[in-house]
C-alpha cells in the first residue's frame, strides 16, 4: 500500500461482501417462493424479500464502488486521502442506516414503515430499486456528498490522472442522477419517465465509468502496460458508453405512455450499447496479452478477464436481445428481463467490485497477493459463481421465452398464473443453480481464510 | 514493435496480433489522448443535449398519451396506496416491477372493479404451496380509490401493449 489513508477501503470491502451474502440469501428465499408460492408466507411475503434481495445489492455495490474510490484514488493522485476519519465516520453511518432499513423491511409492515419515515410528507417509496425510506434516501444523499467531497478534495490536491478524472466523473454522476429518486409525480407516465433517469443513467451510464475507471486501474497494475494506451482506451470505451447508452434510454420508453417516436431512438442507440461492453473485454484482453510483468496475484487478472467477457454477455448480448422494439414488445417485463437483470449486474458491476476487492485486499494485508492455495480458492468460486450465474440466466431464458409464447403468442392466451404453472421446471432449476452460486460464494467468502505463506510487497 | 507472445486465453494467436497490430496502430501514433478526451467530451455533451431535446418534446406531446384527464384525486390517492402496499414488489405494472404475479396496468379491463375489490378482500387465499397475496385490510374507501388508479392507468396510451389482454 503507497498510502496509510488507503486502507479505509478495508472496512467498506468486508461489509460490501458481508451483504452480498445476505443478498444470496434472499435470492434463494425468493426463488424458492417461486416454486414454493406459500414458503415463509405470511411472515416473509414475497415483495418484502425482494426488496431486501435487489436493495442489498445495490447497497454492497456502492460500498464496493466507494471502498474502491477511497483505496484507488489516493493512490492514483500520489498524495493521502483528505480525510481518514470521515471516511471512517461515513462508512458507519452508510452501514448503520443501511441495516436500519433493511430491518425496517424485514420488521416492520411496509405502510407503517413509511408513514413512521415521512412518506406523508414526500412520497417517494414503494417504486422498484426505490423502496428505500425518505429519511434513508436524504441520508445516501447526505453520505454520497461528503463522500464526494473527500475523494475530490483528494484528487484537486494531487496528480489527476484519467482514471481519477473518469471515476470522479462517474461517482459524481452516479450522486446526480440519484436525486431523481425524490421526484415522484402522481402521474403515472412522468413517473416512470424519470426513474429511469435513476436505473438506467445508471447501469447504462455513469456506472460504465465506474467499471472501466476500476477496470484500468487493475490493468495497469497487474500488467504494467504503458498509462498512455490505457487511458487513450478509456477515454474510449467511455466515449462509446455515453454516446449509446444516454439517449439509449429510449429502450424503456416504448410502452409506457411516451410518443412512439421513442421506439426508433430507443431500438437503435440501445442497439449500439453492446459495444462499450465489448469493447471492454477486447481491453482487458489485449492489455493483459501486451503485460511486461508477470503479478503475482493471478486471480485478480482472472476477475479483470472475466468482468469484461460476462459484462458482455449478460449486458451486451442479453440486453440486445430484448432491445429492438418489435421484440421488446413480447418480451417486455417477462422472465427475459430477469434473465437479462441478473446477468449483466453480476457479469458488469459484481465481478469489477470482487476484482478490485481481489486486488487490493492482499496489499492493505501486507502483501502483493495471497498465497497460492488461497487465490487457487477464489480461483474455484469465480468459476462456481460464474458458471451458476450462466445457468441462472440460461434457466430464466427459457423459462421467459416458454412463457411468451403461452401467455402472449399463442392462439388461446393462458393466463399469467397458468403460464408459470407451466414454468415450474424451470423455475426448479434455477434454484438449484442458485444455490450452485452461493456454494461458490460461501468458497469465496472461505478463501479469505486460508493462511500460507505471503509474497513480498513489490512496489 | 516487438513483444513476447503470452499466454493467449484460448484465442488463436492469429486473431490475437490481428487485434494487437491494429489496435496498436488506432492506439498509439496519430490517435492522440487529448483527442480521445475531447471526442468524449463532445460527444457526451452533444447526445445529452439531443436527449434533453427529445425530453422536451416528450413533455410537451404527453398530454395527448399519458391520460392525465383522468387523474381524478380517487386516482392519485390510489397510486399511494399502491406504493404503500409495495404492490410491485410482485406485480408488473405497465411492464416494470417484478415478475412473481400477474401484470396489473390492464387490470381494470381484464376484471373489472367489483372482481379487483372482491379479490383483494379475499387474500390471502391459503392454498397450500400457491403463491400468495397478502391482506391489506383496506377500507372500501381505499379499494375504491386504487380501482379508480387502475381505471385511470389503463387509459394510458401504451402503443397497444400488451399484446393481448392476459398481460
Ligand atoms: C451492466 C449494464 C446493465 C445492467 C446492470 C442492466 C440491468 C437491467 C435490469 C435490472 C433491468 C430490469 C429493470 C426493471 O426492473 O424493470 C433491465 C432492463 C432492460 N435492459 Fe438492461 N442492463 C444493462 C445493460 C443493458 C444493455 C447494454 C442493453 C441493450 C443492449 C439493455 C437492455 C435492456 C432492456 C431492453 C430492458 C427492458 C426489459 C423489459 O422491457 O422488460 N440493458 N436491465
Ligand atoms: C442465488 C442466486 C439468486 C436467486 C435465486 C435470485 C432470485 C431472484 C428472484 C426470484 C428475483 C425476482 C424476480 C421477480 O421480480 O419476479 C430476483 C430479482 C433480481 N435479482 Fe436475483 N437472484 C439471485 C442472485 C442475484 C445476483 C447475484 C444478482 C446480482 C448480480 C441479482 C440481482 C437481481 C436483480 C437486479 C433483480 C431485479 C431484476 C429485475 O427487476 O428484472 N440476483 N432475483
Ligand atoms: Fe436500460
């Protein structure tokens, strides 16, 4: 580690996969309910766990995106972190109001829980990704602000170099599009209009510069690879993400009460988002090919490969897949979406959050890269949990194609219901591939423990 | 340039100096950073100012589709409720939500006003192993609003989709 400052990343890397464990817990709670509708019924209904299953994972994403920024931008800027203590400060507050709201979801009746949290006063819950409390939104806010203070008074004082400049860029965009979470009109087309300057300026925006930020990061340090290429790379990659994926939002305005001008702009820029992702995974590849050093920490490179390859499938291909309007118009809030859902949040910010969490954790532990035996072990759960992941998708695939077609295809349209009776097969197998991945999970989570002997730090 | 072939993943090393030697020539030479700086930098302030123009025209069309003459306040306290109930933490909703139960933006016309009341007065229905709803315990007031949210969102324009009226 260059800088003492960096290891603030430490605590918001081990909570972020503390929840992700949670998380996977409630991914099988939910898909079990899929088979098995009454399980844990009434005291877990299926909206309650859900909520928990996709809040958590977007609150261990922005842990992992923030223990990123705090470990990588002190080191990139070549000067300490602006302030330790607040990051210390703020990761306990994230953390607390965080397991607050999880237990308010758990615990509390969800009306209860938000008229006790000001919901009379601005309504802004019970909205998909969203369901957070206000209080609990104000307080992402208020920790997303001075979190932003400290790593961008750490970069103003120090080297700014493309990736700082890109991250930055990202994080503070990431902040600004959030703020749309408070607008909430009662007109129901409005609304949806402007969540998805939330959800989808997101993952298909802002969030981008945070990969490809984290993801050059990485490269040149484990490749050695000449800054120059990488950042002309990165300027890149993110040109192509922008270009594509701001007015490709446009893919989620063809049905919701906008103009249908939307299904033209919508189908063609959405349709050039895989390129970004692709052009990622030639990145990765290439870099590590061209390496004029050989790290120690293989596994690291590992995560690097395989973010940019599974951030292509499950955001590339699978998202082509259902982007063009006339095959949208089928697919649409199916299983597909599901399918689709699931691949691209593991394969894009998932394995960036594990590679760079599998790059930094040896070092702020006091060596250049774990023991073999322990990476040999991670090795193991980044193909258990991939492999399961490909499944998942796979499983869920079928089963959104199987039910379009009986429930909107077909001559004699079955109802919902009788659809997903039809669906059960299916629906058994992902479980089970579910729990495939949380076995490579628990792996992951074991790999941390094995002890061995320790490369040298090499600076 | 010369460098040593590495490992190649499972690519042929064909295709791999195919990549190299021409991403090495894009990228490296003429293809400056500053030029990959400013393209971003256009680009993303020109395609944001397109969408924001688009945005704008979108607003100013969606009084023709988005139904709002039908915002009655019944409608508008209705959609509290559902966001209350966290109802599309299982159903879809013109599409969006989750996918665990039945979509409910053309609900109004698939069952009708008395069908939605009686049936959330008769959740939870028990069936042993059947997905489950719970009971919301909502005054006739509160059923006759959300009925009348559901009245107001089927009147949105949603380019006909569904494609039929099983959602
Ligand atoms: C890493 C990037 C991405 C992530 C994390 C992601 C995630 C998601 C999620 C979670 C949804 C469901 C939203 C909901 O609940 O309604 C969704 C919907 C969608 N995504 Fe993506 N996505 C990504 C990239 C892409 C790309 C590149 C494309 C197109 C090429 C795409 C096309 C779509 C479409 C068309 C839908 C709407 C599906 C529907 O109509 O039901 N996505 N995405
Ligand atoms: C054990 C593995 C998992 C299982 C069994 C599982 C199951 C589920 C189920 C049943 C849903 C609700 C679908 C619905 O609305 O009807 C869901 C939603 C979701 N899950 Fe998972 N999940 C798992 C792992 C993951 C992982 C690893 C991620 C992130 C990478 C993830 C991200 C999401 C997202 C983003 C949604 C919302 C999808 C959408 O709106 O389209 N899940 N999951
Ligand atoms: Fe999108």
């Amino acid at each position: 580690m260059k800088y003492q400052s960096q290891a603030v990343a430490m605590p918001y890397f081990i909570a972020a996969i503390g929840l992700f464990v949670g998380q996977i817990i409630f991914g099988l709670i939910i898909g079990l309910q899929y088979v098995i509708g009454d399980f844990l019924f009434p005291e877990i209904p299926f909206n309650v766990a859900r909520m928990v299953h996709t809040n958590l994972l977007i609150v261990w994403l922005l842990m992992g995106f923030m223990g990123a920024a705090y470990y990588l931008v002190p080191e990139e800027a070549e000067t300490e972190l602006h302030s330790p203590k607040l990051a210390i400060a703020l990761f306990w507050i994230f953390l607390t109001a965080g397991a607050l709201t999880i237990l308010g979801y758990l615990f509390i009746d969800y009306n209860t829980l938000a008229s006790m949290t000001g919901n009379d006063i601005l309504a802004t819950m019970g909205r998909e990704f969203l369901e957070q409390p206000l209080i609990t939104k104000i307080g992402i806010v208020i920790v997303a602000l001075a979190f932003l203070y400290n790593i961008s008074m750490t970069t103003l004082k120090g080297r700014k170099t493309v990736i700082n400049i890109v991250l930055l860029l990202g994080l503070w965009g990431l902040a600004i599009f959030f703020l749309f979470a408070f607008y909430n009109p009662a007109n129901l087309v409005l609304d949806k209009f402007y969540w998805w300057w939330v959800v989808h300026l997101w993952v298909e925006g802002v969030w981008e510069l945070i990969m490809a930020a984290l993801l050059a990061f990485v490269l040149i340090k484990v490749t050695g690879v000449d800054r120059e290429v990488i950042e002309k790379w990165l300027y890149v990659i993110i040109t192509l993400a922008l270009v594509t994926g701001i007015i490709g939002t446009g893919h989620h305005y063809f049905w919701i009460g906008t103009p249908a001008y939307w299904q033209w702009w919508g189908s063609i820029f959405s349709a050039l988002e895989p390129i970004p992702f692709f052009a990622m995974t030639v990145f990765a590849f290439n870099m590590v090919n061209r390496r004029k050093r050989e790290h120690p920490n293989k596994v690291a490179v590992l995560w690097a490969l395989g973010t940019g390859v599974m951030a292509f499938l499950g955001a590339g291909v699978w998202g082509f897949l259902h982007t063009l309007a006339p095959v949208n118009y089928f697919t649409h809030g199916s299983q597909i979406t599901a399918a689709h859902g699931h691949m691209a949040f593991y394969g894009a910010y998932v394995m960036v959050v594990l590679c760079i969490i599998s790059y930094a954790m040896p070092i702020m532990r006091g060596r250049a890269a774990n023991d073999q035996r322990a990476q040999v072990l991670e090795m193991w759960s980044f193909w258990i949990m991939t492999i399961a992941m490909v499944f998942i998708t796979l499983f869920l695939t079928a089963a959104g194609i199987l039910q379009v077609w009986l429930q909107r295809v077909a001559d004699t349209p079955m109802s919902f219901m009788m659809a997903q009776d039809q669906l059960t097969l299916f629906y058994w197998m992902r479980f089970w591939a579910g729990v495939a991945f949380f076995i490579g999970l628990i792996t992951y989570v074991w790999s941390f423990f094995v002890k061995g002997e320790s490369k040298p730090l090499i600076t | 340039m010369k460098h040593r072939m590495p490992p190649t993943f499972g690519l042929s090393r064909d295709s791999l100096a195919f990549l190299n030697n021409n991403w090495g020539k894009t990228m490296s030479g003429t293809f400056t950073k500053a030029m990959a700086r400013n393209i971003f930098y256009g680009g993303t302030v020109f395609f944001f100012l397109l969408f924001l123009a688009l945005t704008f025209d979108t607003m100013r069309v969606l009084p023709k589709t988005d139904n709002r003459g039908e915002l009655t306040p019944g409608a508008i306290a209705g959609k509290h409720i559902w966001e209350t109930r966290n109802c599309l933490g299982c159903h879809s909703l013109l599409g969006e939500g989750a996918y665990f139960a039945p979509e409910l933006g053309n609900v109004y016309e698939r069952r009708g006003p008395l069908f939605i009341k009686a049936w959330m007065q008769a959740m939870p229905t028990n069936a042993p192993g059947r997905r489950q709803m719970p009971q919301f315990h909502l005054t006739d007031q509160e059923l006759d609003d959300l009925v009348e949210f559901f009245r107001y969102t089927s009147g949105i324009n949603t380019q006909n989709w569904p494609p039929n009226i099983e959602g």
